[in-house]
C-alpha cells in the first residue's frame, strides 16, 4: 500500500537488511578464497540472511493484513 507508513518502514527495513546481507556475503567470499579463517564471517552471513528472512516475513505478514479487508468485501 503506498499510502501506508507501516508499509514503507517495512519496505525500508527490508532493503536495509538486503544490503547487510550483501555486505556480509562479500565479506564471506573475499575471505574464502584465503587462508584466513572464515567461520565468523559465515556466521554474520548466516545472521544477516536470518534477519533478512524475518524481515520479509514481517512485510510479507503486513501486506496480507492489507488484503484480508479485500477478500471478506468481495466474499460477501
């Protein structure tokens, strides 16, 4: 909904949180092709995909609260 506040800080939060994931990725695959050890950047990804997960979910929750007032509307 475009008028919707709550939408946007979600969709804000969403790409914020793209972002952190990209970022740790790259930090995850620079590190691989080395010798150094890795595991805590594999960690933050894992982190940073998680967080990214939940943020969908949240958005994702928000927008169908949108729809269910459509679907009872043209169901009755």
């Amino acid at each position: 909904m475009q008028e919707c506040d709550e939408c946007l800080r979600l969709e804000a939060l969403l790409q914020e949180s793209g972002f952190d994931c990209l970022a740790a990725m790259n930090r995850y695959n620079t590190l691989l092709g080395t010798d150094l050890d890795h595991s805590w950047a594999a960690e933050a990804l894992r982190m940073a995909k998680t967080a990214y997960d939940a943020a969908q979910r949240r958005l994702d929750e928000h927008v169908e609260r949108h729809a269910q007032p459509v679907r009872m509307a043209a169901g009755a």
